[in-house]
C-alpha cells in the first residue's frame, strides 16, 4: 500500500509513504510527521494505492481511520 501524506503549513509539501499493512502505514505515518517537525492537525492522507485504495482527504487526528 502506498499512501501521501500532505502538509498544509507554513509550506506546502507532501511525502510518499509505503507498508504492507495498514498498521504499518500509520507507524510510518507519524514517524515521519515527527521528524519533519510538521504538525498534526496541518496534515491530511490520502491511500494512492494498494487493498484499501481510495482517495480521501483526513485530518490527521483521522489518519487511524484514514489508513
């Protein structure tokens, strides 16, 4: 599964992120929120493919329910 995660801050930017599982994809998800110092609530995912392919926008406080 792959999946982008967006940032919406004081920059526009986004990162491509990719697990064979969903549990994987939020590890990884925060993991590289943290370190890029983005914060949370600026942040929406969006699965551009794998099992659960869809294309919806999700606040990250939603990224559990979103990935």
């Amino acid at each position: 599964m792959k999946a982008v995660i967006h940032y919406s801050g004081a920059y526009q930017d986004f990162i491509i992120i990719e697990s064979n599982s969903v549990e994987g994809l939020k590890e990884l998800a925060f993991a590289e929120i943290n370190k890029r110092g983005w914060e949370d609530e600026k942040c929406w995912s969006e699965i551009i493919s794998g099992e659960s392919r869809r294309s919806l926008r999700h606040r990250m406080d939603r990224v559990t329910r979103a990935i």
